[in-house]
C-alpha cells in the first residue's frame, strides 16, 4: 500500500509539471469557463474528464508498444500539422463570431450572478456556429484539444513514458497501472478545477467589455498556439 502511495503521490506532482505549463487546453478551460453562465467551476472538471479519456487511450496505447511510432518524424509532423490547423480554425472562428456580434451591436455580458437564462443580465447566447468549441462542449472539447497539441504527445512519448518505466506500469502490475493513472490525472483535476472555480467567481462582476476582450484574447492565444504548434512540428528532430 506504501508503494501505491508513493506512486500516485509521485505521478501527481510529474503531472503538474504539464498542467502548469500556458497551453491550448488552459486556454480552452478559461474560454468555456467564460462563456459557461451557470456551474462554471465545474468546466475544469468535465474538460479534464475528456482529457483524462484521452490519456487513458494513450497509456494502453504506450503498454502495448505504439511508442516507436509515435516518436517517428512522420508521426510528429502530420500531429503537428493537423492539430496546429485545428487549434488555428477554432480560434479564428471564435474570434469572428466575437467580432461579428460586437459589429451587430449584440452586447456580449457576463451574466449576473443568479441571473436567469434569457433574464436580465443573462449573457447574449453565442451564435450556434461562432467556433468548434461552442459546439464540442467541455468533454469532447478537452479530449479534442489535448489531442490536436503534438506537445501533449511529445510530453508522453519523453516524460510520461520515463516516468512509467521507472515506475514499471504494466498491465500484470495492474495497482500500479491504477495508482499511477489516478495520481497523474489527480494532478491535472487540481489545477484546472482551481482555474474554472476561480474564473467562474471572478466573471461575476466583469464588465461587458473586458468581457469580450477576455474572449478575444482566449481565441488569439488559440490561433497562436496552433500556428506555433503547426509550424515548429517540422523543425523538430
């Protein structure tokens, strides 16, 4: 039980070691966390159950030896190409939705709090198609981030597969393979639920403007991840 711990304990904290770090997937968690008028704490939490789906995936997948494929060049430059893509598709459609509402005189606001949907103070209801994220919703939307970043899988093929083998997960050693799967996903489950929570009380009393602006830099920050992401995929070795 002591190893089990110590595992989790360990995994916990090499997972903060990537959560911590500016990314398309903190970036997303503001971004629906703001638009997200009732229960916004709980955004980090649903965009991590995603996450968390995905990285499942990914540890079975590295268990059964996809590991050499993944470190290819072909492999990191068709993530990096395709995910840098997506990220910067979303991102400019989120910021001409946003653009587009402020044009018609559609004033975006942050809902008051207790404010009903549709009642006074209720935030303008973003247009059906004004971004991808809108329309993926924080599950689908945490997995579908994660995966479109090739630096999340450069992250695993490097730190998350050292930290498995020292750590010898494998599947006949199935309560480690747990307390290391749990303590890593624990660590991300932390901090993104203290961004959402933090967010989602402090957009109370946020103006309309800064509001929008807060928005506008989320998508920014968005088509600048993927065309970063996008283009130095095929300059890495």
């Amino acid at each position: 039980m002591a190893t089990l711990w110590l595992v989790g304990s360990l995994s916990f904290v090499v997972a903060l070691s990537g959560a911590l770090m500016p990314g398309p997937l903190l970036t997303f968690t503001v971004a629906r966390t703001v638009r997200t008028p009732r229960r916004g704490w709980l955004t980090g939490a649903l965009v991590c159950a995603g996450h968390a789906a995905l990285e499942g995936a990914i540890v079975i997948g590295l268990l059964l030896g996809v590991l050499e494929f993944l470190r290819t060049p072909v492999a990191l430059k068709a993530i990096g190409t395709v995910g840098g893509a997506f990220l910067a598709w979303s991102g400019i459609a989120m910021l001409v939705g946003l653009l587009g509402r402020r044009g018609a005189g559609a004033a975006t606001v942050a809902p008051a709090a207790g404010a009903a949907p549709g009642g006074p103070g209720a935030a303008a209801a973003p247009s059906a198609s004004s971004s991808p994220f809108d329309r993926l919703g924080p599950v689908l939307g945490g997995a579908l981030v994660s995966m479109a970043n090739p630096y999340w899988w450069v992250w695993w093929v490097t730190v998350g597969a050292a930290t498995m083998l020292r750590f010898d997960v494998s599947f006949e050693r199935w309560p480690i393979l747990v307390a290391f799967f749990l303590g890593h996903e624990a660590g991300d489950l932390a901090w993104y639920f203290v961004v959402s929570t933090l967010v989602h009380l402090g957009r109370r009393g946020i103006p309309p403007v800064a509001y929008d602006v807060l928005l506008g830099v989320c998508a920014a920050a968005v088509i600048g991840f993927g065309a970063y992401l996008g283009i130095s995929a095929w300059f890495a070795t």
